[in-house]
C-alpha cells in the first residue's frame, strides 16, 4: 500500500477514495493522506465505550478490497515478493491467498519464498533456488517469474537476508536494548508509534520492564488489532503483554479481557475461559469480577458447536455478573454494566427460545441507558440494545416495531452495515422488495466487499425472476469467498433452471466437497440427473437429501415430479402434497393438477389449477390448463 496508494492518489484518487476503509486499516500510516469517507463511531468513541469486536470475516472484506483496489488502479505490472511466508499470520495468509486468487498475474505476480512446501491454498508453481529438476530462481531476483503459473510463484529457499539475523543476536543485550529504544523514540517523534510493532522493545519481553514502554507499545498494538479485527494477533500480542505487565493492575486487566474476547471469538473457548480464570485469582475489583463472569457466561452461550452450548451454565455465569453489577456504586457505571449483563441474559433467554423474556430483558437495558446514562455517552451500547430488540420483535411478528427498532440503531452509526443487511432481511421478509434492495446496495456501498451482502442480493434478484441478475451476484459471492456453501447451492439451482447442466454440475461437486451430503445440494443433483433421464440416480439423491432434510419442500417437489416422469402418478401427487405442506406455491398445484388428471381425478385437479390461478392470476398455463 505504501508503494502504491501515493501513486494512485495522484492517477486515481476516485479509486483511493471507494477504498479507504481497506487502505486505513492495512496501512494506517497512511491516514493522514488518505481521508475516512466511511468511517464508523467506533472511531471515535472513548475506549470504556467500544464493546463490539468486528465480526471474524472482517479480514475477508479487507483482503478482497485490497485485491479490487490494486486490480483498479496498478497501471503497469507489479511482482510482491514475501520473504519467509511460513511465518505469516492467518490474516497475513489470507490477504496473500486473496490475492493470488483474485488479481491478473499479467498485473500483479505474488512470489512467495520459504523453506517449507507449498501451503494447502498455494495454486501457482513451484520452483527452487538450488538444485532441482524446478526452474532456477536467483535469490532477490523479485521481478523473476515462472513462466506458465497463474501469477504466483513459491520459492524454496530462505530468502533472508545472510547474517542479518546472526549479527542482531551477537548484540550485546545493553547495546541492543539502546538501538530499539532509539528506534521507539524515532517513531514517537513521528506519530508512528503506535503503528510500527518494529518499535516494540522485545529485548524485555521475558523479563522486567520498569519504564512501562514495552508493554504500553504492546497495548496500543493490541488496540488497533481489536478495532480492526486482526483476532489474531490481539491473541499474539496479547499474551505477550500479559508477560509484562503486574497482576491486578490495569493494563494487566485491559490484556487479559481483549484476549479472551479474541480468544472467544476464533473459537479457543478453553484457553479464553482459563484466561478469565487467572483474572478472577488475580483481582479482587468488582468490575473485574463482573466482566470475567461475563465473558464467561459468552464462552457457553455463544459456542459455535450447539451441542456443546451449556445455558445452564452461563446462566449460573450471567447471574453472578447481574448480582455484581447490581452493586456497583456508581450510578451511570452501574446503568452501563447491568444494562450490558442483562443483554448477555437476553441472549441466552434467545438460545432457550424464550424471546419474550428475552425482549423484557432488552427493555429493561434500554430504560437503564435512558434514564442513567449522560446524553450523548455509550451510544454503541445503545445501537446494540436498539438491533437486539428489532432482531426479537422480528422474531415475535411485530414487524413495524422492528423496523423502527432498525432506524433507530442505524441512526446511531449510519455506517455500520450489518444493520442494513438485517433490516433489508426484514423488508425481504414482508415482500417490500424496494425497501430490502435498498438496504442490501447500502451495505454495499459502506462496507469493504461483503460477500453476505451481495449473496441477499441475488437471492432477493431470483425471487423476482431476474436469473441473470441473481446469477451475477452469485458468481460475485463466490470471487469473494469460494468456500461460501449456500451460493453454490443457489447458483447450480440457477444454472440448472438456465440449461447450464455443466456449469451446475461443476457447482454441485464442489458444493458437495465442502460439505458431502449437503441435502439442498443433493436435490439439485437429483434435478440435474431427472433433466439427463438418470432416473435412478436421481431417485437416490432425493432419497438421501430426505433422509438429512424431512421437511426439505424442493426435494419432496422435484421427487414429485420424478416420479410422474417414471409413470409413478400416484406416487408423483403423495410428493407433491407434501410439499404443498410445507410451503404452497402456484407451480407445485399446476404440477400436481397434472398427475392428479393423469389419475383420472378431474375435480381435484381443476380446484389445484384454481388455487394455482389465484396465486398467479397472468399465468398462461395455468389458464390455459383450465381452458381460459
């Protein structure tokens, strides 16, 4: 970014602007050249009012930003070499897979150089700086490239730069210990301190720090990791602090809760429960306890397993968070932190499938910040309570007041787009297609690539009928995360529906490959088999996609009209009628109609094809069916 985003400023600033959110996060000493068009009230809160830690594909949306800002703006061919990419953190790793992925290598030539083999998503070609039957590549010879790969090259070779490291450890440690804290110094004066972790004096890290210096600069690393979402090293640099700061104090304590988020977040429930177990040995301050029981309760709560979900015992957590706070003798301290424990209880009144309780519980933290907290103070608190209670009256058919509960939050942080995606979910739901679309476009526009987004968009284009539409979408969702299961399963549909049986092949096999026996994937294999006069096979995949999914209305359909096609008429309107159950539509009374004529059963068909003509009054074959 550093080498690019000057240049563009001057060739493409249009292209510098639509990216500002990724170019600031990855590279925030560029800040002061690049302006925050996009820019959250996270931003600018103080740090006792941030309580939300981005979602954990957030460094997805950056990295494919990054991709989509370096494909719009490079203007002649660039190579990025990567020096022991064996080291590389699982953020660092996915930027460099996005790109490998995503960006022309007539543009833009990824070379990465390690040691070790290849890495699972590497897709390029491997060629070797010694002796070997590979390409010879010279060290330092970055702008080599090997000829036939797809814009990546993995090295095998160290890439240091000789005795670089060897001479650092023959430093005498005093000596050492002088050049970095110069180096901190430096960066001080320039405002770049809390950007460089170059700065961060590592030579104390096993041992005492008396200025403060080493764990202050590990803090503000931290910080700036938590808002941008770089989980990881939060993790990392975290426990690096912890290392050098005194039990019970307060940067002790800011350590120790950042991490176990982190912690939770990246799915290492153990190791964040054991980190809030040495803060409740470690402190005997109330907040402290309040918030470690908290977090706890989380770790239960909000297991991404179900099965391993234990509600009892983050009630038992949630209470005891509740009886502190309760306590607390600050009255707007109090206000926040009950108000805070008591959305905790309402999520696992939610988890049980209590949403009124759950809703009475949001309430009673809306009043708390209403009536004890200043105006104008913890307004993401607020925006969160807000969503809460939208997301259950939602839930509890009260639409209007949902959608109030939406704009309210959104009010509040206008650009934090998750709340557009659920609101625009919402008007999807109550056929107020304008309305979602809207909202889905909005997300789009004020958020770094977002494949969610662009996935509700397609689904909301295909319900209208524009399967070109849709399919673009789709095919957008899946440059922007391959792994994303359920595009594959709507695109094979749209494909299949399009005559595109080789392309819906293609999906449904590596849909199945993410997840084999996946029951909707099943059903469009068991379509595609029908289409072919594959009739057993097809017979099989529904067979199996009902086994997983019993109340699957697509399979039981297209069984349905399977079965019609093998003279099984009887068995085609026993299918159907099921999946008239679940969920009517004009297309399963027309086919139904016609097995039901097939059995000589005329009066049941024509009250099907006038059910169906109620549903779909401009229907051609419908009427003509009933001899309009």
């Amino acid at each position: 970014m550093r080498a690019v985003v000057p240049e563009a400023l001057e060739s493409a600033p249009a292209h510098v602007a639509v990216h500002d959110i990724e170019i600031r996060s990855v590279a925030p000493d560029l800040r002061d050249r690049v302006a925050a068009r996009r820019e959250t009230i996270d931003a600018w809160i103080a740090d006792d009012e941030r309580i939300l830690v981005p979602a954990l594909r957030r460094t997805l949306r950056l990295a494919n930003g990054v991709a989509e800002f370096l494909g719009a703006c490079l203007d002649r061919p660039r190579t990025l070499v990567v020096k022991n990419v064996q080291e590389v953190d699982p953020t660092d790793r996915e930027l460099l897979a996005v790109l490998v992925r995503r960006l022309d290598p007539a543009l833009f030539t990824v070379m990465l150089c390690s040691p070790e083999p290849p890495p699972s998503w590497f897709r390029g070609r491997v060629v070797s700086s010694g002796p070997s039957p590979f390409t010879r590549v010279r060290k330092g010879s970055g702008r080599t490239r090997a000829p036939g790969t797809d814009g990546a090259a993995h090295v095998a070779s160290d890439c240091t730069e000789e005795g670089s490291r060897a001479a650092y450890e023959a430093l005498d440690p005093a000596e050492r210990a002088r050049l970095h804290d110069l180096r901190a110094g430096e960066l001080e004066a320039t405002g770049e301190f809390s950007l460089r972790l170059g700065a961060i004096p590592f030579h104390r890290e096993h041992g005492a720090d008396p200025h403060g210096r080493g764990a202050e600069a590990l803090w503000t690393a931290v910080d700036h990791c938590v808002r941008e979402g770089f989980l990881d090293a939060v993790v990392e640099l975290g426990l690096r602090g912890l290392r050098l700061t005194e039990p019970g104090s307060d940067l002790w304590w800011r350590f120790t809760q950042r991490t176990a988020t982190a912690l939770g977040a990246l799915s290492r429930q153990d190791e964040a429960r054991e980190l809030y177990e040495r803060a409740r040995r470690g402190s005997q301050d109330p907040a402290v306890h309040a918030a470690s029981a908290y977090g706890t309760a989380m770790l239960d709560a909000r297991h991404p397993d179900p099965a391993q979900r234990d509600l009892d015992r983050a009630t038992g957590w949630i209470n005891q968070a509740v009886a502190i706070s309760t306590l607390l003798p600050d009255r707007r301290e109090r206000a926040f932190k009950l108000g805070f424990d008591r959305n905790g209880q309402a999520l696992i009144e939610t988890r049980r499938g209590n949403p009124r309780k759950a809703l009475a519980l949001v309430d009673s933290a809306v009043e708390l910040a209403e009536e004890d907290l200043p105006s104008g103070r913890h307004p993401v608190h607020r925006m969160v309570l807000y969503a809460n209670r939208g997301r259950l009256l939602a839930e509890l058919g009260r639409a209007k007041e949902a959608l109030e509960e939406y704009a309210a939050a959104i009010a509040v942080d206008p650009f934090f787009a998750d709340h557009y995606l659920e609101r625009g979910n919402l008007f999807f739901q109550l056929g107020s297609t304008e309305e979602a679309l809207a909202d889905y476009e909005t997300a789009i526009r004020v958020s770094p690539p977002m494949p969610e987004a662009y996935y509700n968009r397609a689904e909301l284009r295909l319900a209208l009928g524009d399967l070109e539409g849709g399919r673009a979408d789709l095919d957008h969702v899946l440059e922007l995360d391959p792994d994303y299961l359920d595009a594959y399963i709507n695109r094979a549909g749209v494909r299949a529906v399009l005559g595109l049986e080789a392309e819906a092949w293609a999906d449904v096999e590596t849909g199945l490959a993410l997840m084999p026996g996946n029951p909707h994937l099943l059903t469009v294999k068991g379509q595609l088999d029908t289409a072919a006069r594959r009739f057993e096979d097809a017979g099989r995949a529904f067979d199996a996609a009902l086994d997983k999914a019993p109340h699957l209305g697509a399979a039981w359909a297209n069984r349905g009209v399977l079965r019609y096609e093998t003279g099984d008429a009887e068995g085609a309107v026993a299918d159907l009628s099921r999946a008239i159950e679940i969920e009517e539509s004009p297309e399963l009374h027309f086919n139904r109609a016609i097995a039901l004529r097939a059995l000589g059963r005329e009066e049941e068909a024509r009250e099907d094809l006038r059910r169906a003509l109620r549903l779909a009054p401009g229907d051609p074959d419908v009427r003509e069916a009933l001899g309009l």
